[in-house]
C-alpha cells in the first residue's frame, strides 16, 4: 500500500499543477476554461516536436514551451474569451465558446499529429529504493519540476507587484479599478501566465504518458473535479486536492488492478458529479470573491 501512494503523490504533481492552473484562471477571469486540456496537450506536442527534431530535449522545452503557452493564452483571453464578454455577460457564452475551442484544437491536432500516440523519454532512468519502497527516478524528477513550479506560482501572488494586482483582480474587480489597476490587463496577464503553467504540466504530461490529441480531456475533468472540490483560485486547495487525487488513484488502482488506465478518469468523474450535487452554489456562477 505504501508503493501505491508514492506512486499516486508522483501522479498527483501533475495533477496539481494543471488544477492550480485551471483554477486560478478561472478566478482570476471569471471564465470556466473548458479548453485547458488542449493547452496542456499543446505544451505536450511543442515539447515532442523539439525533442523529434532534436533540438531541445524535453525539459530544456520549457525554455521555448512557456513562452509560446504565455503568448498563446493572451490571445486567447484578448482575442476570444474578451470578444464573448466573459466575466460580464455571464458564464454560458464563454464556457460554449471554450467548449468550441477544445473541439477545433482537438481535432486540429489529430489532423496535424495523427491520432497515433507519440512518446517523451523520461529525464533519467533507473529506480530509487528508499526503504522498501521503489521510486522511478524519472517520475521523481518530473514531480520536484511540478512542485517548483506551484512554489513559483505562490512566489509570483504572495511576493510581487503584479501578484498583489492579480489577487485584488480575482477578490474584487470594482475595488482594484478603483485603486488604478487596469483590470482588462490583468486578467489577460492571468490568463497567460496560467496558460504558461498549463504548458509546464504538457511537458511533463508528456513524459509520463502518451501524447495524443484527446489526452487533455481527462486532465482536464481531474482539474474540474479538484477545482469543484476548493472552490475556484484556492492555490493549496489546488495542490493538497490535485495530491489527493493521485493518492486515490493510486491506492484504488492497487486494490482493483483491473480498471487500469481509466480509473482516474472514473474517479475524477464521480467525484465532480459528487460535488456539483453537494455544493450549495452552482459549478458555472461567478466565483465567490476571497482572497486567493
């Protein structure tokens, strides 16, 4: 039981960091991103492509990946998600404009890529044993990438200027207008720099699964099902939620071996559709403003 919960906090820094992503946009912009999924899977592909033409392997992507992401998501939000007047004109038009979008770069990509799945060598080989328990080093190394870049991302809101913009944006639009924040502005920043983390976790994606062009569907349900269980823009309810889905996935997977693969998707599923029945407040209404 001990190997399956290493192995599921392993798979847990990934999830967390496409929760911690996910939600803090959503709070930072008011708009449930339903095309998450395909940022993360784009990341995934850019990463494969440098690494195919061998000019960068995959961790060295970040360096190219991450801006690209960055630049990728302002346009999105200015381009997109401002054209549907998301936050003001309420959720249902930007959740069917980003449900849209994930369809078209879903299928872009299977026209571009081929449904046929591509693979990411691991950053090293070999297992570490710490006691009687057996740790890919490979999956170690992508999960302390994970956990500096969730550390970076409580650096950048708790420590700097612009985080202190970001969070009053995501506490109270009306209030930081008032103070002088350009709050068009900030949350296109947002947006972009949770786009950027959104590419960090296709990279590591990449390495520890297939790529493919529907990858981000279930990422993206582990990252609503966590965001449904915190509450949207909650940082370390993001992390601790993302860890404990991989706890559970792993553990479960353990005891019944047989679902295999689908079992996150299964269990990230069932426990959305637990929270949407308990939770007093509706999945698609504004967030409830506090601080981040």
């Amino acid at each position: 039981m001990t190997q399956a919960i290493v192995n599921g906090l392993l798979q847990g820094g990934l999830y967390a960091t496409i929760a911690l992503a996910f939600s803090l946009a959503w709070r930072i912009t008011g708009v449930l991103n339903l095309a998450h999924g395909e940022l993360v899977t784009a990341g995934a592909y850019l990463a494969w492509l440098l690494h195919s033409a061998r000019w960068l392997p995959p961790l060295p992507s970040l360096l190219v990946v991450v801006p690209v992401l960055v630049a990728a998501g302002w346009l999105l939000e200015r381009l997109v998600l401002r054209r549907l007047g998301a936050p003001t004109a309420g959720a249902a038009a930007a959740v069917l404009g980003t449900l849209g979008l994930s369809v078209v770069l879903q299928q872009a990509a299977r026209l571009l890529f081929s449904p046929t799945p591509h693979t990411l060598p691991l950053p090293v080989g070999g297992l570490w044993r710490v006691g009687g328990v057996t740790v890919a080093a490979g999956h170690a190394v992508l999960f302390l990438v994970a956990a500096a870049t969730a550390g970076a991302v409580v650096v950048l809101l708790r420590a700097t200027r612009l985080g202190a913009s970001l969070r009053a944006v995501a506490q109270n639009p009306e209030a930081a207008r008032l103070a002088g924040i350009d709050v068009p502005r900030m949350r296109s920043l947002g947006f972009a720099l949770c786009a950027g983390v959104a590419g960090v976790a296709g990279v590591l994606a990449g390495q520890a699964q297939p790529i493919h062009p529907a990858m981000g569907t279930p990422l993206l349900l582990g990252a609503l099902a966590v965001t449904a269980l915190t509450g949207p823009g909650h940082v370390t309810g993001a992390v601790l939620g993302g860890l404990a889905l991989g706890v559970a996935e792993g553990v479960l997977g353990a005891v019944v071996p047989r679902v295999g693969a689908t079992l996150g998707v299964v269990l990230a599923a069932a426990l959305l559709v637990v929270m949407l029945v308990i939770r007093r407040d509706p999945l698609l209404a504004t967030p409830v403003r506090g601080r981040p």
